[in-house]
C-alpha cells in the first residue's frame, strides 16, 4: 500500500514541477506580448504548483507511515 502512496506523491511532485515551469514561460512571455488574462493564467498555475506540493507531503508522509 505504501508503494502506491509513493507512486501518487512523485506524480503530484511532477504535476507541481511542470506547473512552475509553465508559470515561468507565462511570465516571460507576458513581457513579450502582453495579455490582460495572464493573471488568470498565472493564478490558476499557482494554485496547482501548490495544490500539487501540498498533495505530495501528504502522500508522502502516508507512505512513510505505510512503511515504504
């Protein structure tokens, strides 16, 4: 069960990586051609770079507990 856990927590640790690389390319391109929606976009990334890093300490903690 523990393993499963693990698996859950490196997704949302990826899910979160990929986000922060997506908000980072929004924030250069922004400066580029400017967007008035870009902190719609901007917002929606971050809560899911956050949402995901705080999904993988719980996933990963219950692995722990599971004993992975």
């Amino acid at each position: 069960m523990g393993a499963r856990y693990q698996y859950h927590a490196n997704n949302a640790l990826g899910a979160c990586l990929i986000s922060l690389m997506m908000l980072g390319e929004t924030l250069v391109a922004h400066r580029v051609h400017p967007n008035p929606l870009s902190p719609i976009v901007w917002s929606v990334l971050g809560s899911v770079a956050v949402g995901s890093l705080i999904a993988n300490r719980w996933l990963s903690t219950r692995a722990l507990r599971a004993g992975v």
